[in-house]
C-alpha cells in the first residue's frame, strides 16, 4: 500500500488546458504559426519556456533570448487574464471528495506542478487546505520530464519515492513519475499516456482502497 499521494495540478485537478492553448494561440497568431489543438498536447506538463520552443520549433522560428522572455511573458498575461475568472466550479469532477477521503485515511498528499501560477489557481480554486505541501514552477530547476519536481514532494512530505503514487494527465509528466521512482495512474486518454501503470478517465476512477 502506498502512503503518499502526488497530484498534477493542470489537467488532474483543474482543466486549465484549453486556457494555455488559447494563449498560446493568440502569441502563435501573431508569429504566423499554425498551431492546432493537436500540437497542443506537445506543451503539456512542460514548463513556459519550454513550451514556447515548442511553439517556435513547430513555426520552424528562432529569436534571440530577449524576444522569447517577452513572448512568454504575453502569454502568460492572457493566460492568468482566464485564470483570474475561474471558480470552484472549474475544479475537475470528484476530485475535490477524492482527496478529502484520502486526507481521512491518512495519506499524505502533495501538489506537484510546472505552473508558476499554481498558488493562484489553487486559491481560485479554494483548494490551498487539501495539500500538505505544493512544489511548483517557482520551486523547481529542472522541468518534467525531469522528476525533480516528484522527488521535492516526496522529500517535502518525508516519505521515499516508492510509496507515493502520482496522477498525472501529461506524457512528460509520466516520464518525470516514473522516472522518480513512482506508481503512476495516467488521467486521460490512454494513447498519450502508455508508460503509466494505470489509466483511468478521472482521478476518483483510480480505486481508493487497492492503492491506499
Ligand atoms: C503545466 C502545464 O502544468 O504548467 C503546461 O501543463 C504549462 O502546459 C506549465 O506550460 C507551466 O505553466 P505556467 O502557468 O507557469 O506558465
Ligand atoms: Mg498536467
């Protein structure tokens, strides 16, 4: 039985990702890139600036590093333009009891995220209490697929990697779950996300009692 519980914050606990698409896209627009929703499941669980390259490499663009911290920064000031609108009501379903239940059975649990505005969602959200701890974007170096980010919330949380399970939505953010050593239940569509142990639709699909 696992002790920990790991959660992605974009796509598994709020769906954020047509916000980030939009965004991207009005920065896309205005390059003369065509970027489809399609492409957009490339800029999953990947941080900002890497999701940019993504963005350039599909455009076939290069700029210097000054131009990319300004398309970054305008996309990100539409993207928390969305945010700033959200509500509870934006929380994906059942998560919210999902970890509440959790909480009663003693699992720890922790927000492991790439999104610098996590604190900000998570407050939209009205979510800050359910985690015991939060590493994300301004906390961590490298980006997943790196598993920086899962082995700071295992650390943070005292307990090793092997009893934590993580749920994550993105194929990089898998590669980082797994790379750390972890179980994984992958939320979504099961072709984006073949090296999870699991998949399952929603989080409160993942059986409670087989895992913790
Ligand atoms: C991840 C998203 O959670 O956060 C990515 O899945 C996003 O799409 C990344 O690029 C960084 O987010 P932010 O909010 O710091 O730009
Ligand atoms: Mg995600």
């Amino acid at each position: 039985k696992f002790t920990a519980a790991l959660f992605d914050l974009d796509g598994v606990i709020v769906d954020t990702a047509n916000y980030h698409y939009l965004a991207w896209k009005t920065v896309a627009d205005e390059l003369g890139i065509e970027f489809s929703e399609k492409d957009n499941e490339r800029l999953k669980g990947v941080s900002r600036m890497e999701s940019l390259a993504i963005l350039l490499e599909i455009g076939c663009l290069q700029c210097d590093e000054a131009t990319k911290i300004a398309l970054a920064e305008k996309k990100n000031k539409t993207y928390v333009t969305y945010i700033e609108q959200m509500d509870a009501g934006e929380l994906l379903p059942g998560v919210r009891d999902y970890i509440v239940k959790l909480r009663r059975r003693g699992v720890k649990i922790a927000l492991c995220s790439a999104s610098k505005n996590a604190p900000l969602i998570l407050q939209r959200m009205q979510v800050e209490d359910l985690f015991d701890v939060v590493i994300d974007g301004n906390r961590v170096e490298k980006a997943k697929p790196d598993p920086e980010v899962f082995l700071e919330g295992a650390r943070a949380l005292g307990v090793e990697q092997q009893d934590c399970v993580v749920f994550e939505d993105a194929k990089a953010g898998v590669q980082a779950a797994k790379a750390a050593g972890m179980y994984v239940v992958g939320i979504g569509q099961e072709e984006h996300l073949r090296e999870a142990d699991i998949v399952v639709n929603r989080v409160d699909h993942a059986e409670m009692e087989k895992f913790f």
